[in-house]
C-alpha cells in the first residue's frame, strides 16, 4: 500500500480531548506528550500546536472538559448547620475525583484549575463565613479540607496499584513479623493491619477537621 502523502486529517479539539484521555488512562500525565498526542490522532505536532499551545494549555482543556460535566450534588440549605453543608460539599469535591487521580496531581501542582470547579471552594468557604470565620480563616479551612482530601486520594490510588498484582506488601510482611516486646500495639494489630489500613475513613476524617476548626477556641487556651 503506498504511503499516505498530502495534507495531515484535520482535527477537531473534541479529538484531542478524547485522544488525551486514552493516553493518560494508559500512560498518566508524563505519558501525554505533543509528539504522544499527535501519534494518537494520526497528525502531526505542528497541527496540533493550531488547537493548543502547549502541554499546560492541553492539560487546562482536559481539566475544563471533565468539570464541565459534573453535576452539582445537593447539600444542606443555606440556612441550616454550615459545617454539615461544609462537610457534604468536601464529600462531593472527593466523590468527583477519586477516579481520576491524575487531575488530583495536576491540581496539586496549585496554578492550573478549572473555573468550573471554582463551585466546591466557593461553598465551602461561604459556609465558613456563615458559621462565624473570618474570610481569611475560611480559606485557610478549604486549604486543610483540599490538602486532606488530595493526599487521601494521591495515597488510596498508589495503594491500589501496588496491591493490584494481589502479592502480599512489604508493608504486610513487615507488620506480620513485629517484635511484640519492642512495638507490642502494632504487633498486636498486626495480621489486621491490611486490612486496617485500607478502610475508607475519609467521611469521618474530613468531619473531624471542619468540626475542629469550626469550633471557637476559648480565650483562656488561647497561646
């Protein structure tokens, strides 16, 4: 068969899109590459660079693509308890990420975002205002929540690829063969600690942090 000659396919964003997300499911992020992606739609970087600039500018497209589609759960009225209302918008904000890590870790990086997604801080921030926070120290209880709820998936993501194999961890082995007269309370959790360590605690965690911070600290304890 003789090879194509002529003028590349044309393209469309909504290929590149669709083209970017197979090659991060496949490769993750440091996969996704101009040359990468243009092998993938069968054209050339150059034609590429017609619909996006750059990785940054492609990774931006991905991000808006994915928020555009969520939907906005429903939480607690406006007018009732702020840290309930707090507490389901951190819930959704994890609901909406935890199977697609990689935004996780492009989000992390803090400079790229999607303004569609601005809805999860902004209601979690008013609903510090309401409970009685300063703007400032709301934005610093959205910065703990988003932290927590980052490295919570970053670490459940990582852990179900090394036990994806079904070999028993490193970790396990360690934890199972314990010197009880040097760490007895870990030797003692010890066969349970697999098990232990992988239960979803991220409901009872993220509680934990807005109730704490939500709670006024008398000023008799104040440093």
């Amino acid at each position: 068969m003789p090879a194509r000659t002529g003028r590349p396919p044309r393209i469309s964003r909504a290929d590149i899109v669709s083209a970017a997300h197979r090659i991060i499911d496949e490769e993750g992020t440091q996969g996704l590459t101009m040359r990468r992606l243009a092998r993938e739609v069968g054209t050339t970087p150059m034609a590429l660079y017609h619909h996006v600039h750059d990785k940054d500018e492609l990774l931006q497209l991905l991000l808006d693509d994915y928020a555009t589609g969520l939907p906005r759960p429903e939480l607690p009225g406006e007018s009732g308890d702020p840290g309930e209302r707090i507490v389901a918008a951190a819930i959704a904000m994890r609901g909406a990420l935890i199977g697609v890590p990689w935004i996780v870790e492009v989000l992390r990086a803090d400079d790229l975002m999607s303004v569609h997604a601005l809805w999860y801080p902004e209601t979690i921030i008013d609903a510090a205002v309401r409970a009685g926070l300063t703007p400032e120290a709301a934005v610093d209880l959205y910065r703990i929540i988003w932290h927590y709820t980052a490295g919570e998936i970053t670490a459940r993501a990582a852990a179900t690829r090394r036990r994806k194999d079904g070999r028993p961890t490193y970790r396990g082995q360690v934890f199972a063969n314990l010197d009880a007269t040097r760490l007895p309370r870990l030797a003692a959790l010890g066969e349970h600690w697999e098990e232990l360590t992988t239960r979803d605690t991220y409901d009872k965690g993220v509680r934990a942090i807005v109730d704490g911070l939500l709670t006024p600290v008398p000023p008799d304890a104040r440093p």
